[in-house]
C-alpha cells in the first residue's frame, strides 16, 4: 500500500508528516531522524529503524554465534600488549 500526500513547505523550512505516515512508520514524538538525499528524493527514516537496517546489513557477513564486540576487544588487547 502507498501513501502518497502533498504538504506545504513553511518559511523556515518545515513539513508535517501526516499522523497516518509516522504512525506506519513508527514515528513518535521525540524520536530522533535520520534525513537523506538519495536519488533527488528526500529520505526520513528513525535512528532505530537506521540502525536495524545496519545491523541486518553487517549480519549478511557475520557467521551466526559471532561476536563483534569479542573480536573487537580481543584484538584491542592483542595491540596494547604489542606496544
């Protein structure tokens, strides 16, 4: 299903997003934004929903029971003990 809506620009530069657009998009008051410009279009998405994407992306290359973090601290360790 696509909403599509028309929205006036103020003089400062603002537009409301239509209650029904945060609502499918889970966007609350006090949620921070992550704006884009992608293919001259404007992109908005939630700093949440940025980072799950992220996070799906790096999980593609991450065998399962792999931790990052480990791996990050390990080597961490490994070149303050090299110094």
């Amino acid at each position: 299903m696509t909403l599509k809506t028309r929205r006036r620009v103020s003089e400062n530069g603002r537009v409301v997003i239509p209650a029904s657009f945060r609502k499918r998009l889970g966007i609350r008051a006090g949620d921070e934004a992550v704006l884009e410009i992608q293919d001259d279009e404007l992109r908005i998405r939630t700093m949440n929903r940025n980072i799950a994407r992220a996070q799906r992306l790096v999980r593609k290359h991450v065998k399962a029971g792999t931790s990052l973090v480990d791996e990050l601290n390990a080597e961490r360790r490994e070149a303050a003990r090299n110094e």
